[in-house]
C-alpha cells in the first residue's frame, strides 16, 4: 500500500516537476491576487486540521451547519422573480411552483426600492421593468393570491423599505386569516450594504439602523419563523469586490446589526437563530467554496465568545446563495448556463441552505419562462443526477481547499481590524471605507478583462460563434398604467381621515426615539396608506441621505 508523502518526497517531487518545464502564465486567486501554488499537501494545513475542519452540525461549523446536510434534506430552490403588476408576478410564482421550486423569492421594482409610489414623477417609465410595482397592502395581496402563506416559504429582496413592505405582508396575511406566527420566510433589510454597494436608501443612516433593529426586536417577539433580516454580500460582490471582501463586510455588517439589537437590551438568543445571510456564488469555483466554510466558521465563533450566545441555533450561520449576476454576458448568452452551473455547484458544495439559480439572458433582459425553467432545471440536474448530494462536505480535507478556507478567514479579520480601528463599521461607511476598497478592486478587475489578463470567453477571448438575437421578456408599457390606475383607485376609496390619522400617529412615534415603529406601520398599513406616503411620514423626521462620492 502506498504511504502518504512526507515533506522530503514533496519537495523532491517540486524540484523534478518543475526544474525544466516552464509553467504557462501563474494563475491567481482573486482572494488577494496571491498566486495560486501548483500543488498543494498536508504542509499548508493548519497544525491541528481536525480542530479548524471538525464535522458537520458541530463547533466550529467548518463542514456545515447540519448533521445531515443534504442527506437529510436538499436545499431550497428559492427562483427570483418579480415584474409587472403583483397580477403578473403572481402568475410566474405559481408557474415556478408547477415547475417544482420549493420557495418563492420576490424582486421589487426600483420605485418600490427606492420608496416610491408607482405615480410619483420619479418612477415614471420604470414601473414594473425590474421587479414588480408594490404599493399598497392591496398589492401585496395580489401578489401572492393562491398560495398557501402558512406553507409556502416567501423571501422578499428589498432594503430601506423592508418594514413597510413587512407590514404589507403581514396584513394582507391577517385579512387572509394567517397570524404573524404563522409566516415563513425572509426579508432583506439590510441597509449597511444599501450605503456600501447597492444605493438604495431612503434615511440617514443612524435613523435607517433603528429601523433595521425595530424590525429585529419585533419579529423576535411575534414571528418566530420569520429572518427578519438577510445579511447580503451578494451585492457587495456584484459591485466589483473580491471574495474575501465580501466575506468580511458580509459579516462585520452582520455582526454591527447584533451589537445594535444587544445595545437596544435584547438577549441575542432571542434574535440570533432568526439572522441569515446572502451570498454570491462566482465563477473561482473552489475560492468560493473556501469563502463559505469560512463563514461559518467566523460566524460561530463570533457570536459565542464576543456576544456570548448559549443557544446552539445563534451560531450557525444558514444562508441563501444566487449565482452571479454581473458573470453573465450579454455576448453569447447561452455560455451563462455552464457558468451559472458551476457557479450553483459552488454553492452546493460550500453547503447553502437555498439557492437561486440565474437565467442565461439576464444580462439583456428580465427572464423569459424558457430561461427561468433551464436555470431551474439546472438546480435539479445537480440535485438529482450528479451524485454531490449524497455525501456531506465532500471537498473537507482537500490540502488545497482548506488552505484556501484558513486564508479566506485571515484576510476578513484583517478587514475587521481596519473596520475596528476607523470606530465600526456605521462610521467605516460613512467615511466611505468599504467603497473605496470595492470601488478600488472593481478598476482592478476591469483592467485584467481589458488587458486580456484575465479571460472572459466570448467577451475577450473565443468570440467567434453564435450571436444571434435571443428573445427576451418585453415589458408591457400597459403595467405601468394599470398599476398607476390601481394606487389612485385604493386612495379613492380608503377612509381618508384614519389613513391621515394613522400617518401622522406614525410620524409622531418617529419624533420618539424610545418607540418601537413597527406597530405604526402595521397600523398605516391596516388603513391602506402607500409605501410612498409612509416613507415621506419618516422623511419628515429622519430627513434625506446624499453620499459623498469615493474614489
């Protein structure tokens, strides 16, 4: 029987491999630039591999948050989807759900982000073009008509607005019949990478954290199986960041939200196992992998011997993954699905809780039901026919990984030392920090595609082939006349003086800084006040936010 190597047989073998041969150009990992190493051996483990790697549902995590992973149970195949009117958005759910996704996953339209009505001046000519028009509690309703609220599991992508939207829910859910308690799901309401990548906001930030942790204290009192927030890195990836900088924001964001909801007097066992994250899955397959167990890993740590959480749940960090949007190409986008495939597998082995897959025409358009139902089916190809399922962390213990993993998780405490000295990470971002390094490692990556360094098929390299013109799903200008037509319909026919109540009870309650808001936009949305009128309410109080521009 072969023995393992020992350090001599391992430099002997460096020296004759490589003594004459020449190597072709040193790949890189995009970790920190390091170039990777032609072979990787039991010397790049840590002293006491077993302590760092450990097993599955166990300290410190490294292999998976569950004993069983997907032996037990596969991961949730959560699509995105959202246009038009709710009517609209409602009908591709149910299709999605035919087709056999197990959860839904809403994307709101830039108004609605932005917290906006659908007839204000600023939404004019994009109601509806990236996501669905939500603008009412009647709204809200439409959007999920025949689908069972107590057993369907719901995620809704949106940020500065997430407590009104949270409100639509909940009471659109009540005039259904489902209590708060009974709601599963998720919503983003993470605002600090708002400030960081995305720019969506409505508040200040100090006003826009209270909410945030309004949010948390409430449903850690009345619903208990609702995320009240996603900690997302995805975006922060998506504008141009490195993986290990999305590790490290990702969590020094989400551990600011603890520190807030400890500052406000919460136990962080009441709201910590109800915390889940958002992660990208890019194409540096294995880097990827790395970047999640060293999540983890992090995350586990963190949350028992800095804040002191007992409960088992509060350390383990579930998250959803999507695969990149800003991979695809708009130039032969029919590579996007061996992209997103690889991308997903990622994912998969890095052992995601759910997963959304990206439809190959994303780049030039929102998805056709052709695209959805590959990307969807590419999630069941793996699930159902690759054989990775039916092992857990089969990649635990790979030299190569695992160096990967150790390093992943150096360079993101190195990012919380910087955070830390410059007072956390609310003032990291208002000084412009993590802007800066993103934008800084976004110019860098752009450069590598221009140069041809780093290679992009069909783009800068094998662009020879098939361009034809893809149909893509084209926007009916009548949504946005519909959806105009159905808010002034809902302030028409609304009790006009409890909806002036109620507006003005909630901009009162935001004068008083002790006062939890969730009630108060509950109560708005009872008396069918807009997303737009709640937010112009709080703007009254907390003001406007302007970024100053970092390069």
């Amino acid at each position: 029987m072969a023995t393992r190597p020992g350090v001599t047989d391992v430099e002997r073998w460096e020296r004759e491999r490589f003594r004459s041969a020449p190597e072709r150009d040193a790949p890189f990992s995009t970790i920190s630039g390091e170039p990777i190493k032609p072979l990787y051996t039991e010397r790049d483990l840590p002293a006491d591999p077993e302590a760092a790697i450990g097993l599955p549902g166990e300290l410190p995590y490294t292999r998976g948050v569950y004993g069983s992973m997907y032996r037990g149970r596969l991961w949730t195949m959560r699509q995105f989807a959202g246009f038009g009117t709710a009517r609209e958005t409602n009908r591709r759910f149910h299709y999605l759900l035919d087709q056999g996704q197990t959860g839904l996953s809403t994307a709101f339209d830039m108004p609605s982000l932005m917290g906006h009505d659908s007839d204000h001046p600023l939404s004019l000519g994009e109601v509806g073009r990236e996501g669905v028009a939500i603008d009412t509690v009647k709204d809200m309703d439409a959007l999920f008509a025949g689908i069972p609220l107590d057993q369907v599991s719901v995620s809704m992508t949106i940020n500065a607005p997430a407590p009104i939207m949270l409100a639509f829910y909940v009471v659109a859910a009540e005039r259904r019949g489902f209590s708060s308690r009974e709601l599963a799901g998720t919503i983003q309401t993470d605002i600090l990478k708002e400030y960081i990548a995305q720019k969506e906001w409505c508040f200040p930030v100090d006003p826009a954290m209270r909410l945030v942790t309004d949010m948390v204290q409430w449903c850690s009192e009345q619903m208990p199986r609702w995320h009240p927030i996603s900690i997302s890195g995805y975006h922060i990836r998506e504008a141009g960041s490195t993986a290990a900088q999305e590790l490290a924001f990702t969590l020094k964001d989400g551990l600011t939200y603890v520190e807030q909801a400890v500052a406000r007097g919460l136990d962080v066992d009441a709201f910590a196992p109800r915390l889940s994250f958002f992660f990208n899955a890019h194409l540096d397959f294995f880097e990827e992998i790395a970047k999640y167990r060293a999540a983890r890993r992090i995350w586990a740590r963190e949350l028992r011997d800095t804040y002191g959480a007992r409960d088992e749940r509060s350390l383990l960090m579930r998250f959803h993954t999507q695969t990149a949007g800003v991979s695809l190409t708009a130039q032969q986008p029919l590579n996007n699905i061996v992209r997103t495939a690889i991308e997903a597998l990622a994912g998969v082995l890095g052992g995601t809780q759910s997963l959304h897959t990206n439809s190959y025409d994303e780049a030039l358009a929102l998805p056709t039901e052709e695209s959805v139902r590959v990307a969807l089916r590419t999630q069941q190809i793996i699930a159902e026919e690759t054989g990775v399922a039916n092992t857990i962390d089969p990649l635990g213990g790979s030299y190569f990984l695992e160096a990967l993993t150790d390093r992943m998780e150096e360079q993101a405490y190195e990012y919380f030392h910087k955070i830390d000295e410059l007072g956390g990470m609310v003032e990291a971002v208002k000084r412009g920090f993590p802007q800066g390094e993103i934008a800084d490692a976004a110019f860098r990556f752009q450069q590598e595609v221009e140069s041809g360094v780093r290679k992009v098929v069909g783009v800068n390299c094998y662009t020879d082939g098939d361009d034809a013109e893809t149909a893509t799903l084209k926007i009916d200008p009548a949504f946005e006349i519909d959806q105009v037509q159905r808010i002034r319909e809902v302030r028409e026919r609304r009790d006009r003086t409890a909806t002036a109540v109620a507006l003005q009870t909630l901009e009162d309650a935001a004068r008083e800084p002790s006062e939890n808001l969730m009630p108060y936009l509950l109560d708005a949305a009872r008396a069918d006040a807009t997303e737009g009128e709640m937010i112009q309410a709080l703007q009254r109080v907390f003001g406007t936010y302007s970024e100053s521009p970092t390069f």
